[in-house]
C-alpha cells in the first residue's frame, strides 16, 4: 500500500510538501544556535561578551597549535579546546590553510571523515612558517608567499591574508560555539545563573531527545558546532551545493539547510536541504578570490548575509570542526586549492561526453533496441540508454526481471547495444530487499553484519522501492569491497559489456524514516569507530558511489568507470557524474538548472546534468525544444522522465520537434572535442567545465546581473539560457568581441542586447581570440566517430586554443598516452605544439587513435593572404565570405595536411 501511494502521490500533488523536511527553527542545534548569535549580537556592546581567547601559541615547521579556552567573566570556564593550523602548498605556491579546534582527548571521528574525503588526494605539501608577534596577536607567515594567518588572542580571532589584502575572519562576530556535554547535567537543567557559555546554555532543551513528524531522536546531548566567518570586500558568495536558488548565496531570511534528502520535486527558490551537500563557498572579490570548506558530514545550516560586506555564520550538528581556508588569488586557484585537498575528479569515458537517453522505464530488452533504431532511423546521435527500476526482479538491484528483462535478451541486448558503439546503464540503489531469503545479495550483507544496526544492535529495516529493506552499512570499508564484488559478471548476471551504472535513492531514501531517510540514531561500524549515522550522514552517498566505482574497476579494470549519483559530499567528484534530481516539467526548473549546474561545476562537481526535459510532468512542446537546446551545453546531457509522464523520444512529437532535437544533438557531437579536452582540463588539472558568466572577468560588475541565466562552456563559449517568448536579455561580458555561434558572420562587442529566439537554437557566442576544435561528420555515436579526423575553427585574429585527445576509454592517458596541443593563431601563422596537462609527467607515449586535421576553417582574419604555405608546399584555401565594410574574411583551408600530436604550422603571406 506504502508503495502504490509513493507511485501515485505524484499525481497527488503538485510539488514538494515542505513539511516533512526542517527548518532550522524545528531542529533544536541550529533553533538554539541562531539565539545564541543573537544573544552575542546584543550583548557586544554592553557586556564582556563571551569571550574565547587564546593561550600557549606554539609554531613548528607548518603547524602551529595553540588552547582555545571559553571563559565568561571571571568565574565560569570550560575545558579548554585545542587549536591546530596547518599550512599547506598548492600548485607549487601558498593558499592551504587547515583548522581544526577539538576537544581532547580527540576522537577517531575526524579521522573517518579526512580518511574518506582527504586522504585518497595523497599526501598535502607542508608549507613552513614564520611566526611574528604582532600587538594583540601573532602573525604566521608562509615561507613560500604572501599567505598569511593572524591569530588575536583575546578575543580569540583568525585573519586571513593574501599579498597583504584581508580576505576571511573567523569569528569576527564570536560566535565560536563548540558544544560539549557537560560533566554532571545528566539532564536537561534549567539555564544556569548568568550569561551563556555556549548555545546549549541559552537553551538546553531538546538536548538529548527532540521528536519531529512523530519521529523521535535520541542522541548524546549538545555537541553542536557553530562559528561566523565574514569575507571581505565580497561581490559574490558561491557555492554550498546543492540547493535549487540562485547562483549567488545570502538571499533567504531561512539558512541554506546541507542535509542529503529524498525531495520529491522540490521547489526552486527556497534554501531547503537536497540531494546533496557541499559544505565549500568561494568569495567573490574584485581583486580576485578566496574559499573555506567546512569538513563536516553531519547535518548542517550556513546563513549567508549578503548586505553588507559577506557575513556569514555555520552551525553542523556533530563531529569535527575541521575547515579548509583557500587563498586564492583567483577563483581557479580557490578550485584548484580545493583539489589539492578533495582530490582531482576522475576522467570520465568520452562516450559519456555524448548524448544519455533514460526513462523510468524503457520495459524490454526490445523497447530499449527500438529506441536505439529508431535514433539512427532519424539521425540522432547516442551514446548511452538507461534502464530504471524496472529491469530489475521486484527492484533486487544486480537482477534482471525475469519476465520483462530474460537474460539471453539481455545479452542479445548488450551485445547489439555494444556492437553500434552503444552502452548501457542500470540503476543500482543501496536499499536491499529483506524479506526474501533468497536475495543473495541482501543475505550477504546481513550474515557478515554488514548493515546500519539500530542501536541495539539489530539490523534496520525501512520501507523503500522493493519493500521492507536493509541498508549496507557504506562506512565499513569491508562492505564497500563486499559491495565493489557484486560488479563482477560472475555475481551480476550478464557479460563482459559497456555497462555502467547509477546510484540512485542514496542519500539514502528511506520512505519511512525521520525526513526519508536514516534515523539519526543508527550505527555504522566505520573500521575501528562505530558511529552514529548523524555524524556521517552527508557521506553515505559518496562512499556508495565510490564503493561502485571500486566494482567496475574489480570487473573491468582496462575500463574506465561511469557512475552517476544522486547524493554525493566535498570530493564526490572523484567518482564521477552527478544529476539534480527530480526536476519538473516547467521554465522555472529549467530556468534554475543553470545556477544549479553552476553551482556543482564551483564545488568541483562539473559533470553534473539536470533531467531534460524535467523529470516529473509533461513538458510542452516549446519547452521540450528549448530543454534539449539547453541541455546540450550540460557536461553531462541526459533526457529522463518519470513512470507516469507520456514517452516522448525526439520523433514522437512530428518532424518539426525532431529536426530541432536532431540539429541540437548534432551541434553537441560536434563539438564533442571541446567538451573532451574540457572533462580532461577539469579531470587532471581541476578547471571547471562550465563557469558562472563573470568568470574570466572579475572587473566586469554588471556581469554580475546575468549570473543565473549565463553561462560559459569553458573559456570561449558563452550560453543564453532560453526563456518563454520571443527575445532574452543578453549580456555579452568583458571588452571583446563576439561571434554569434550559429551564424559567424555576425560579429559583435560587449554589451546588452535585446535578442531574438532563435527557433533552433539557444542564444550562444563565441568571444573572439579563440579556436575550438571539432569534428563534423554526423554518426551514430562518440564512438563511431573515433576515425573521424578534426577540424578547427578559430574565432578571430589573433586565437588560441587547445585540444585533448587519447583513447577515450582506458587508464593509459595517466601514463601519459594522450596528446594536448595548444593552437595559436597570430598574424603571420597558425601553429600547433604539442604540450603536456601535467608538467611532471614523462614526455607521451602516443595514443594510437584518429588525429589528422581536415579542415582549417579562420573566421575575422585581417586581411586576404596571398598564399599560404606548409613548409614549402602551398595550401589551397577558399575566400568564404567577406562582411561588408571591413577588411575582415573568413576563409578555409582544406586538406591542410596536418596532424595533431605534434609540432605543425601554416604561414601566411
Ligand atoms: C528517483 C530518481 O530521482 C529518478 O530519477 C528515478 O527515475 C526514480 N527514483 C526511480 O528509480
């Protein structure tokens, strides 16, 4: 019955009902936490505040360390805490500044979450200091640049410096909060004489049970974590993923909520918690940037001021208070900064690059090959079809339905599918059918103990997809192999094939459960600690995601893994794709895709997609045809719908729809080698894929204006996001000019213009100095065009550009088999020199795939070349047009002669 009602509820109504979830007023640490700034807010001025001050300052190489203690007045006192600041080197330079504050003796909580999130991005580079006592403080200074850190003592507070410029205090506002129980109150007391010491003082109800939604939750008393850090100077506050608003943070009275949730078509506009968390802001400033993770997987509220200079105040529920303060200078280095510590993103296959077709469901092994002709019937290219829920047996995940799903079609399928360079995923959710015993798959997990336990002991059952179900315990690293074994063809029926995999429902969704999903009592059995899932909850969607990761590496080890998740935490990236989830059929989702993508892409998740065309309703035919313009320029562009939404592949709604989606699908193939060397730029050195529209040009305010319906794909191309009726607001950044991209024959500068929709395509722009390559000759799929050689459009005079080309699919570009040229265009030559994405690494061993040039083609050069030579042979070009009243011509080089991959050049005369 549980289930029919989740199927049907859909219908029901029409979009999330708010409250099933909390706000911070209805959760006791973050309710008594924002009393507590207020408290401290009002009593600055007129009291002694609460004061933590600083003691025994102690600096060695990297470190420094000091006690933290919280005293108020004369008489009342905790237990000092203690204080560590670790200075680390990114990209050979300053910029990492690690904090940590613990109570001793310290736990192995911290350690469980730095061994998952910190650890796997090898070791940090320790940066020395230099200590110097300034009045009221002292300075730390990095021995190997203009990064500095200066701790005031009393009342104990941190700046953070670059080239001298304050970009970060923390605790400027006082409102350090680290909870502790206290020794003796084994209950809840009434609040003590006098002013508060922490939060839990001011109210210490609710501190050891709180119920919600007649759910109650029994924890170990107050230990929440809550401090304010206010960044200078700020233009813009990006990031905190995931949540469906605006690029720019600080517009809610409410906090922004990190708190992986099952929102069933959530709301656009509101800071309510999703699917996932990325506890991680970058500071805009004019002058350039900074950042600050906050490493912690528990529950957590971040309220963002944007009015006056950026203030802004966190509070998490448990666990560490670790965080990460970036330096900068530029919004790059804050990323890379951060993946210096998170770890760099995996390499995706280039397949997945392509065009993604799901739906909830494709029914048969003949419906998914029906689907896969019918995209050649009409010259549509695809890469990858998707099979939800309902391959499986009765949703036992690594099954095949018997019935619908039989396995000599399955293979018939797989074999077919693979045959025309096409693949297939299957969703695989963590929840483990428990009511039959012969589901070997649940069985394991629960005879090796290997599942979230109540906290008796026993196993957790909740309601999900398949029923009553158990939860792999994600924290144990023994469940995460056992897991990563179940990959293995010998234990999922099927065979060797292109098969990937989605993690779904793995925040984790447990339909019966406090807000969907796990009691925040249960326990996991993290290696040596045993937690409770309060203090972990944030990452069991990551380690899911990662432990099926290990599994197609234990199976496929040539292969490069895809798993795409729902949920995920800071470092998610290293696994693979990410989706928003349970979008909806209107121009309002599709509208906040952008800042939503935006905001992954800033929180170093770039290949991330929302559901084209909305995942819950049917979209209108305007809409499914703007979505698909749209959705091309995702990193990662799949159509998904909903059981109950009508089909609606691309030739169901009459040629005139088709031919868009055809044309706009071509466009995305086309251009497959720039979104290429973008994933291999974002994989190896950390540079997002698409970036907000102020990016490349911080001086540029108004651009500021534009930042949730503009966006850039890489350095070059900038998008329009589509909206109802006949013409956007376009803003075109930056001193440049720019090339329309559909029709390069109009050139225009910076600035606003009133732009016509186009029928066929969105609002894109080229900006001028830039070449891009491509491939033009439309196939079936990425991998049909592997023998396809390449053609290079520069965008003006002069350009640059680079390529990224290797196998496509296996491990051997980290030996170094890949090619990376960069393409320069001055007055006199075009060249092309083979260049490496990582300096360290030994000169290429060269890939054996497609790399010959076979089309030149130069818009807005200056002036008509009389000749045009390689070497000493002369090159044929063609004139193809000439725009009036300038001297301007765009012309082409046919059958230049050239590869990538090695040093080339063309001359002009
Ligand atoms: C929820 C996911 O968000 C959606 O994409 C999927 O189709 C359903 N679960 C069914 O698996």
């Amino acid at each position: 019955m549980a289930l029919l009602l989740w199927l049907i509820w859909p219908i029901l109504v029409l979009a999330v009902d708010q409250s099933k979830f909390r706000t911070c007023e209805q959760t006791s640490f973050c309710r008594r936490f924002r009393a507590y700034t207020k408290e401290v807010s009002t009593q600055q001025a007129a009291l002694p505040s609460p004061v933590h001050s600083a003691s025994e300052v102690l600096v060695e190489g990297h470190k420094v360390s000091a006690k933290i203690v919280h005293r108020y007045g004369e008489s009342a006192q905790l237990e000092p805490l203690t204080l560590q600041l670790q200075f680390f080197r990114s990209q050979q330079s300053c910029g990492v500044v690690r904090f940590t504050l613990e109570h001793e003796p310290s736990t192995g909580r911290s350690s469980v979450v730095r061994r998952s999130v910190v650890e796997p991005a090898g070791p940090l580079e320790p940066d020395e200091v230099v200590a110097a006592t300034v009045e009221g403080g002292t300075t730390f200074t990095s021995k190997s640049g203009a990064c500095a850190v200066l701790l005031r003592h009393q009342p104990f507070q941190l700046e953070i410096f670059r080239d001298g410029l304050l970009l970060q205090t923390f605790n400027a506002r006082h409102f350090l909060n680290y909870e502790l129980p206290r020794h003796g109150r084994a209950t809840e007391s009434p609040r003590p004489v006098g002013p508060p010491l922490d939060a839990a003082d001011l109210d210490p109800r609710f501190l050891w049970e709180e119920s919600f939604d007649q759910f109650v939750d029994r924890r170990p008393g107050p230990t929440g974590r809550g401090f304010d850090v206010s960044f200078a100077e700020s233009m813009a506050l990006v990031g905190l993923a995931e949540h469906a608003t605006s690029l720019h943070l600080g517009k809610f009275q409410e906090p922004y909520r990190l708190y992986n949730l099952d929102v069933f078509e959530y709301e656009v506009d509101v800071p309510m918690a999703l699917y996932g968390a990325i506890p991680f802001v970058t500071c805009v400033q004019r002058s350039g940037a900074s950042g600050l993770l906050a490493l912690n997987p528990s529950e957590g509220f971040v309220q963002v001021d944007a009015s006056n200079a950026t203030e802004s105040w966190w509070i998490f529920e448990t666990g560490p208070l670790e965080l990460y303060f970036f330096l900068g200078p530029s919004v790059t280095d804050v990323l890379q900064q951060y993946h210096t510590v998170t770890g760099l993103p995996r390499m995706p296959p280039l397949a997945a690059l392509g065009k993604h077709q799901s739906r909830w469901n494709y029914i048969t092994p003949e419906d998914v090959m029906e689907v896969s002709r019918n995209f050649d019937r009409h010259g549509i290219p695809l890469d990858f079809l998707w099979l939800d829920l309902e391959h499986t047996h009765g949703k036992r995940y690594f099954t095949w339905d018997p019935k619908h799903f039989p396995l000599p079609e399955v293979e018939t399928m797989l074999d077919s599918l693979n045959r025309t360079h096409r693949k297939l995923v299957t969703i695989i959710d963590p929840h483990l059918f428990a009511n039959d015993s012969n589901y070997t798959v649940a069985n394991l997990f629960k005879e090796k103990k290997l599942v979230v336990q109540k906290p008796s002991g026993e196993d957790f059952h909740g309601f999900c997809w398949p029923g009553p179900s158990v939860y792999p315990d994600f924290c144990s690293p023994e469940a995460r192999a056992e897991w990563a074994k179940l990959f293995d063809f010998k234990a999922y029926p099927g065979r060797p094939a292109e098969l990937y995999t989605w993690n779904d429902m793995n925040e984790p969704s447990v339909f019966d459960g406090p807000e969907i999903t796990l009691p925040k009592d249960t326990r996991h059995h993290c290696g040596d600690e045993i937690l409770e899932h309060r203090e972990v909850h944030n990452l069991y969607g990551f380690w899911v995601q990662e432990a099926s990761v290990q599994g197609h590496l234990l199976r496929q080890p040539e292969q490069r893994p895809f798993v795409l998740t729902r949920s995920f935490f800071a470092g998610s990236h290293r696994h693979g794709a990410a989706w928003t989830g349970d979008n909806m059929a209107n121009w309002r989702h599709l509208e906040r895709s952008v800042p939503m993508l935006l905001s992954l892409s800033l929180c170093g998740l770039s290949l991330a997609g929302a559901d084209v065309a909305g995942f819950m309703g049917d979209p209108d035919l305007e809409l499914f045809v703007r979505w698909h313009q749209l959705g091309i320029w995702y990193p990662f562009y799949r159509a998904h719908a909903h059981l109950t939404s009508k089909r609606r592949e691309p030739w169901i709604f009459g040629t005139t729809v088709l031919e868009k989606v055809r044309s706009a699908v071509l466009t995305r193939y086309r251009l497959l080698p720039m979104w290429y060397t973008l994933a291999a730029e974002w994989a190896l050195l950390g540079l997002p894929m698409i970036r907000p529209i102020w990016y490349h040009d911080l001086q540029d305010t108004q651009a500021f204006q534009h930042a949730d319906s503009h966006f850039f794909v890489g350095d070059a191309l900038l998008v329009r996001a589509p909206e109802t009726g006949k013409s956007v607001k376009l803003y075109l950044p930056g001193n440049s000019s720019w090339y329309d991209f559909w029709d390069p024959s109009s050139i225009r500068p910076s600035g606003s213009y009133k732009e016509p929709l186009h029928k066929h395509h969105v609002p894109v722009f080229v900006r001028s100095g830039h070449c891009l390559v491509q491939r033009w000759r439309p196939r079936r799929s990425s991998g049909a065009m592997e023998g396809d050689p390449y053609t290079v459009v520069c965008y003006g005079q002069p350009a640059t550009g680079r390529v990224y080309i290797d196998d496509g699919r296996s491990h051997e570009y980290q030996k170094g088999a890949y090619i990376f040229d960069e393409i320069t265009l001055d007055f006199n030559a075009l060249r092309g020199t083979a260049s490496t994405l990582d300096k360290t690494k030994r000169a290429a061993s060269a890939p054996s795939v497609e790399r010959r040039i076979e089309r030149l083609v130069l818009l807005g050069m200056t002036k008509i070349p009389k000749q045009i030579t390689k070497g000493e042979e002369t090159l044929d070009f063609s004139i193809d047009s000439q725009p009036e009243r300038t001297s301007a011509v765009d012309l082409t080089v046919r059958k230049p002669g050239l590869s990538f991959g090695s040093s080339w050049s063309i001359h002009f005369h």
